[in-house]
C-alpha cells in the first residue's frame, strides 16, 4: 500500500501549485472576489492590531455593554483572539509533537509534561500569568490581550499537539521504507511524507481546538483573580455580563452572533482545510464523495490570485521542503560503544531524578506554611468526587459518539452537512446553560451533585466526536472495498475493521477529552445566574472557589493534585494504550 500521492508531489499540491481555469468572461469575476476576501482579512487583522496595542486605559473609557450594536466588534475582537492562538498552538505542535515523537529520551519528558500541561486548568494558568503579561507591557492592553490569548491557546494547543504525535508514532512501514528508498533526508521525510500522512487527522483536531476555545473563552476575557477585575471587549465578557445580569435577550443576541461566527470560519477557514487535506488520504483508491470548498475553488481558479501569492509562496515551500537538512545515518554507523551508552543512559536518568527531587523541594517549601494536612485530605476527597463524574461522563460520551462518529466520517457528504453544527456545538459555552441548569435544579429541587455533572461534558465530548469522524474520514477506500468484497459485516466489521482502524484516533479524543473534562469541572461544579448560585462538591468547585478568593497556595494545591491525577491515568491507563496503537493498530 502507497500513498495516493507520492512523495515528490505532496509538498507542491500541498502548497496549491496546480494551476486551474483558463482566462474567460468570468474571470474578472473570480480574480475580484478572491482578491476582496483576501484585502477584507488583512484589513481585519490590522484593526485587530491597533485594538490590541491601545492603552490599557481604554478598558475603563469603554467599557463592555450588552447593547447588541456593539457585538459584531465584540466578535471580530474574540474571532481575532482565537486565531492568533490557534496559529500560535499549530507552531508549537509541529515543534513540541516532532521532537517528542523523533526521540525516545525527550518524549520521555516530554510526553509527561504535556500530560501535565492538559490538566492544568485554564484558570490555573489565568490566575499566575495575568499579573506577569501586564508586567511585560505595562500601560498597554496588549499585556491583557497576550494574558487572554494565552488562556485560549492553553485550551487549544494539547489536543492538537496530541494528534500530532500519535500521527507521527503510527506512520505506516511502507512510507518509512519509501523514504529510505528514496533516500530522504529527516528533514525531507518530516514535509513530503509524515506531515502530510497527520493532515487529515490534525486539521479535524484543529477544528476541534478552535471550536473547543469558545468554552472559556468566558473565563480568559473576564478575569477576575483575587481583587483583580479585568474584562476585554468580546463575546466572552459580554456572556460573563448578560449571566451577572440575568439578561436573557443579550444571551439570545450572543447565541445568534456565535452561530454567525462559527458559520463564517466554517466556510472561510475550516472547510478549504479539510477539503485541501483530502489530497493526503493514504490509500490507493480514491474516494466516491471527495470533500469540497466553494472558497478553494475560487482561490484555484483565481489566475491573478496563483500568480501574486499562491504560486511565490509554493516556489518558496517546495524548497524548503527538499532543502537535505537533518540528513540520516547508516543505522548500521555506531556512535557509541555498549559502555558508553550504558553509562549515557545512567546519566540521563540520574538528571531526571535530581530534577525530581528540586522539583519536589521547591514543591514542599511552597506549600508547607499554608497547607495542613486536613487540607489535603480534603482535596484529595473533592479530588475522587470528580474522578467518579469525569469517568462516568467519558464512558457515556464514547458509547454515544463512537457509532455516530463513524457513520458521519464514512460519508463525506454527510460529513459536510454536520461539520458546522458540530462545530457550533462544541464552540457552545456551558455558561450560557447555567440559567438552564439553576432553573431546573431549583424548581426540581435537585441534587446539584449529580444534575451539574453533564456541564463537564459539554465542552469536551466532542473531542471524542471530531477525533473519531477524522479517524473514519481518513481510513482506506481500498480496506473499506476489501471488508466488503469479503462480506465482513455487523459486528465482526466493527471488531475486525472498523474499531482498530480508528482506535489511534479514539485514544487522541479520549485523552483530551478526559483531560478536558478535569478543566471544565471548574466551570461546572460551580455555576450562577444573577444571584442564584449552586455548588456539586468536587475539586472543580474547590479550584474555583480558592481562585475567587485569590489563595494562590490552596489554589496550587487543587491544581497540583489535578495534574497528578491526569498524569497517573494517563501513565498507565492511556499511555499503554497509545502504545498499543502504535505497535499494532496502524495502516501496513
């Protein structure tokens, strides 16, 4: 089995060099709208620029109104965020994913500390960045505003990092072997076979990342820290002030506008990615329905368009790309004698440990002067409470969106249909539920324990969903073909074809989406509308409590044991699996 496009060809379909539509009556046609689109972004980000860098008195001069007027700026500000940390995360994913994937001693760091890095909740990280972001730019809202897309990116750039990486442990033997054929440099290989091969899978995860940043956007645009208050301009702080004001026709406003936004970036942005990684399908036959964007045919038949931007900056990719940097070694060339590894080895464990042992020294004396151990014994019990509802929760979730995720994945025209209200599903922040939720807990007379737990799943089902649609989209015609040339059905099909086939992308979606119902517990087990406000016992609440009263030392304590807990499951409950996925479970 080959790829459907063979190496020398990737980078520069990749880079849309193939030139479409001949000069005609509708040309003028197509060159004007797709330069329009084009001037219209870059207008857009240079407004955002001057936004951004405004004093930070402006905040007070202006402050957030729930007048619907001002809610297209609100939503071009937040839109702006989101983007900017999304390209943010997409370059720290191919740096932090490679190196962790390439080599075995960085990922044995790596990997781990990326686990870390999932749990931390985002208000962790908002209630220890804030005062340094303002410090880097003092007088500016450009401090703010890095402090807020922060928060966002921390929200979008695991899951894709994760995708990235179980992309890379998976590459199939027949490419590895290509690339010796060929005789690719590491370089080469990464940008003509292996990034191409995590296309597919790392746009949906993209996708999934920038959907899955509008659930706290609410807490990175209205920071409140101790008595520290500030809120940005956005659709987040205009949510946070429609809920303190029990404002149900500015919550309906702030619905419709997401629905527009989300809609718009479907179409602009999301759409032509996943119609252009199509090119990147691994198998030998092609698709019946290949998906499709009104956009990317524009820009292909676009001739000025190709000729000014597309086809310069392809010239540049492609050499990049075959630039012979990083060039492999004859495995059969030893570096090292047996000793000298051994003793290299010995080394590099010892480093670890002595960096475990600062690590928990500095820990110790952090936490010492404030902490009991009555503290800790209740955390550690809210902790169990939480561990109960997140599990619960992700088995129920994969129960449910697994078969569906499939379904949609194996037919891309249905795939086209459900992306948007996919998206605008997972973009839907639980916030806007919580009158919902207080209402029918209180009229009820509900038990907030159990009937706020569907809250943490909200915002992180949906990892679950859009990993396991781009697992389906990406697997093989050909495979597909065999299973039923053979007659493979029902569940035989399921055990044999279908669930090893997408059970790499299953675990990226069941980590994050674990990972991200931790973070959501925060928002969940404590939630308001007006003055109406109910708790469900549980480190989420405990967490968010501890930030509202500005106690760094027990907030440390929630979050620190949060991340142990992520780590330790994922050591050994996902990490083995991920394992197994990468020895058996991939396309050979």
């Amino acid at each position: 089995m080959i790829a459907r496009i063979i190496p020398e060809q990737m980078v520069s379909r990749a880079a849309g060099l193939v030139v479409s539509g001949k000069p005609g009556a509708r040309q003028l046609w197509f060159d004007t709208f797709a330069l329009f689109i084009v001037a219209a972004v870059l207008v857009f980000i240079a407004w955002g620029s001057a936004e951004m860098t405004a004093p930070l008195s402006a905040l007070n001069q202006s402050p957030v109104s729930l007048l619907p007027d001002h809610l297209p700026e609100y939503a071009m500000r937040t839109t702006l965020r989101m983007l900017i940390a999304v390209v943010v995360s997409l370059l720290f994913t191919l740096i932090y994913a490679t190196l962790a994937a390439k080599s075995y001693k960085a990922g044995q760091i790596l990997i781990p500390i990326l686990d870390v890095l999932q749990s931390v909740p985002v208000l962790g990280y908002i209630s220890f960045t804030v005062t340094g972001f303002i410090a880097l730019f003092p007088g500016s809202m450009l401090g703010v505003e890095c402090a807020a897309i922060f928060a966002i990116f921390t929200s979008q750039a695991w899951n894709m990092t994760f995708s990235l990486y179980q992309s890379l442990r998976t590459i199939p033997h027949d490419m590895e072997e290509a690339a010796f054929v060929f005789r690719l440099s590491a370089w080469q290989k990464f940008w003509k076979m292996e990034l191409p091969f995590a296309m597919p899978g790392l746009i949906w995860n993209t996708m999934m990342s920038m959907s899955g940043g509008w659930f706290f956007v609410v807490a990175s645009e209205a920071i409140t820290v101790g008595n520290q208050h500030i809120t940005l301009p956005g659709i987040g702080s205009y949510i946070a002030l429609a809920i303190e004001q029990q404002n149900l026709a500015a919550i309906g406003y702030a619905i419709a506008t997401m629905t527009v936004v989300i809609l718009l970036y479907d179409q602009l942005l999301f759409r032509p990615l996943v119609a252009w990684s199509d090119k990147f399908s691994y198998e030998l036959t092609a698709g019946q329905n290949a998906p499709h964007s009104w956009l990317l045919t524009l820009f292909t038949k676009s001739l000025l368009l190709q000729k000014i931007i597309v086809v310069p900056i392809g010239a540049i990719l492609h050499w990049l790309a075959n630039v012979r940097l990083l060039r492999v070694k004859r495995s059969d060339v030893q570096f090292f004698t047996p000793q000298e590894a051994r003793l290299f080895n010995y080394l590099w464990y010892s480093a670890l440990a002595l960096m475990g042992l600062v690590a928990v020294h500095y820990i110790f004396a952090f936490f010492h002067t404030s902490i009991d151990l009555s503290d800790i014994r209740q955390v550690g019990f809210f902790a169990l409470l939480t561990l109960i509802r997140v599990m619960l929760l992700i088995i129920l979730a994969s129960l449910v969106w697994v078969p569906l995720g499939v379904y949609i994945g194996l037919n891309p025209a249905l795939t086209q249909l459900i992306q948007p209200l996919a998206q605008f599903l997972a973009a839907f922040p639980a916030n806007l539920l919580f009158p919902l939720a207080v209402v029918c807990i209180s009229h009820y007379s509900l038990n907030p324990n159990i009937w706020l737990s569907p809250l943490m799943i909200l915002g992180t089902q949906w990892y679950i969903l859009f990993n396991v649609i781009a697992g389906a989209s990406a697997f093989p015609n050909d495979l597909k073909e065999a299973a039923l040339n053979f007659r493979v059905k029902g569940w035989l099909w399921w055990r044999s074809v279908m669930l090893p086939g997408i059970f790499p992308y299953f675990i990226t979606g069941a980590i994050t989406a674990s990972g991200g119902a931790w973070n959501a517990s925060i928002v969940a087990e404590a939630v308001s509308w007006g003055n109406h406000s109910y708790t469900a016992a549980g480190l989420g609440s405990y967490i968010a409590k501890m930030t509202e009263a500005g106690d760094f030392a027990h907030i440390g304590l929630g979050v620190g044991l949060m991340s142990l807990i992520v780590v330790t499951i994922n050591k050994f409950f996902w990490r083995p699996l991920y394992e197994v996925a990468a020895r058996k479970l991939r396309f050979d």
